[in-house]
C-alpha cells in the first residue's frame, strides 16, 4: 500500500481551505483518510498553515511520500529540512525525433 500525504479540498465554491492528510494513493482527492495532520488556507495571508510536526516526522520515517505541494508546505512548517531527499520522479514522455520532409 502507498501511502500518501496529500491535500483534500474543503470549504465552499471560490473559498478553497484544505487538509493536509495521510491517505492511500489509490483512493480519490477528497475520500477516505488515514489520518489528519493540519490545516493550509491559501486566503489568509498570515497564519495560514498549521500542521502537527510530530505526526508528519512518523508518517515520514514509516515511509510516506508527499505530493509536490504537501512537500512545499512541509518545508515551509519546518517539517522538512531535506527536501531533495522528498523529490518525485516524474516520468517525462520521450519525444520521437520527427523527420521533415
């Protein structure tokens, strides 16, 4: 089972809020939650991220990987110090050499 931490969406249309979640990867945005970790609401320009530290540092060390915008957020809560150990690999499309005529 991957795990994830990732973000749900909450809050009404035009006012985004959003959890920050440990969820299985194969399960939708907003569906079942391992367990909530905090809070980010993008509206508020001070005091807009809380996040419990001491959760976050054991869902890492179990092994769950972040999403790139979870992972922004983590560092910037402190949780994270190394965030190229963190990194995703996208799978870049190989592009196929086009001949001209």
């Amino acid at each position: 089972m991957a795990v994830k931490i990732r973000l749900t969406r909450m809050g009404d249309k035009k006012s985004p809020f959003y959890r920050i979640v440990v969820a299985d990867s194969r399960t939708s945005r907003d569906g079942k939650v391992i367990d909530l970790l905090g809070n980010f609401d993008p509206l508020l320009e001070k005091d807009n991220l809380k996040l419990d530290i001491e959760k976050t540092s054991q869902w890492l060390a179990k092994g769950a990987q972040p999403t790139e915008t979870a992972r922004t957020l983590l560092v910037k809560a402190g949780a994270i110090k190394d965030a190229k150990h963190y990194t995703s690999k996208k799978i870049v499309p190989k592009r196929k050499d086009v001949k001209k005529a």
